[in-house]
C-alpha cells in the first residue's frame, strides 16, 4: 500500500500548485513512511532523490523541484528499506518508475531467473523498467497488481490495471494525480475521476477524458443512469 503522486503542466508549476502538492504528499503518508522519494528531469537527465523523513522530501521538493517529477511514499513489502537504493523511484537508464502494487514477492535471485534479466536494486519496480519497451503489454500480459507514473524518453506517463487504483483532478493547466480519491480531496482538489484500467496517460490524455466525461451530461437523463458532470466521480468505483 505505496502512495504514489505527481502534478503534470507543460510550465513550471507555480507556488500555490506546489502548495497543494505539499498537502497531497502529507495526506498520502499514510499509505507509507518507510521512505520518500522523487524522480525528476533535469537537463534531459533523470535523477532522484530520496528520504526517510517526509519533511526533509518535502523541504528538497520546495527548493528543487519544478516541474517533471514523479513521487513516491513507500510501506515496505520487499527489500531493505533501510537502503535507499532499494527505495522508489526506481532507476534504470534514464527512465523511473513509481509504483503501487506487486510485481513479484519472490528474492532477488528469484526474480531474475523468473523474468530472465539481472537486476540492480533489490525492488520488483526493476522488472517493469527492464520491460518498458512495451509497458502496456508487460501490465496485461502478467499475474500482478500495478498502479505507476513513469518517466520513459524524458516523457512522464501514468498507467495502472484493474488491482490498484489512480485518481486526478485538473485545476486551471495542472493535473494533480494520486493514489486515491480522499488523498486528493483531503487536500482541496474537487471534480477528481479515476484514470481508465490498462490505458496509458500521457498529460494531454488527462485533459480529454475531462472532455469524454462532461459529453456524458445531459439534462433531464438521470432516468437513464447518466449524472451532471459535477457528479461524474460517482460512476467510478474507489
């Protein structure tokens, strides 16, 4: 039960962006306080940064962060959380992921022989980076649960199956994006859907599901099971 965040914008995200991103990152703690981590562009490199207190995440996040970062809160379900480089975001290459769910359980060891490759880090995030070539088919073709933001070529993409959840809301340019729907309304946002299971997200997706989903409202259509837009949330399970 990982928590996992972002805030997608074609600019820098201004302050009061960043302030509502500094609330969901507490209202997400309680899905993990084993660690805090993120993964960000810089100059067309990813790097990543990771804590074990949320208020040094938090305080790294408000002086050097911007725009293009994924993030994670961890609760340790495999490998030494002691040792960051264990924690998420998970690295490989240039690309990262963050995730919520389970890739595999087995030992390192076991994992690479499972899935045929050598592995890095001791965190079952790796598998999915050594197999993002074809992210969508990985997700569907095997037996686990996966709800991610990852970035691959430098571009941040959002995808989850039908065991783990993935929740946003668009507020003016930015998308906020978290695990669950409380997290983000606890922290302010409203008019907050459920990303679609086994598609992937990029930032202009995000901003035409809102368009799919206020098509959907008519008036007077209540008897034929549709809802005002403002209560679409409602057609989504949690």
């Amino acid at each position: 039960m990982c928590g996992i965040a972002t805030v997608l914008k074609k600019n820098k995200i201004n302050k009061k962006e960043k302030n509502i991103f500094i609330k969901i990152m507490k209202e997400s703690s309680v899905r993990g306080l084993h660690s805090f981590g993120f993964a960000y562009k810089k100059s067309l490199k990813i790097k990543t940064s990771k804590h074990h207190k949320l208020k040094n995440a938090i305080k790294y996040f408000i002086e050097n962060i911007n725009k293009d970062f994924i993030y994670h809160n961890r609760y340790s379900t495999s490998g030494d959380w002691k040792t960051h480089h264990n924690n998420q975001p998970i690295k490989f290459k240039n690309d990262a992921l963050v995730f919520n769910g389970v890739i595999s359980m087995k030992e390192k060891t076991e994992m690479e022989k499972q899935f045929k490759i050598n592995m890095a880090q001791d965190n079952d995030g790796e598998i999915f980076l050594q197999n993002i070539k074809k992210p969508l088919n990985f997700v569907t073709e095997n037996k686990i649960s996966f709800a991610g933001l990852f970035f691959k070529n430098n571009k941040i993409y959002a995808l989850r199956n039908y065991l783990r959840p993935t929740w946003y809301s668009i507020k003016g340019e930015a998308v906020f994006i978290a695990s669950t729907k409380d997290i983000l309304k606890r922290s302010g946002l409203k008019d907050i859907f459920s990303t679609e299971p086994n598609v992937i997200y990029k930032i202009e997706d995000f901003f035409e599901q809102r368009k799919r989903l206020h098509k959907l409202s008519y008036q007077n259509d209540e008897q034929w099971g549709y809802r005002p837009s403002k209560q679409l949330p409602a057609l989504h399970c949690e």
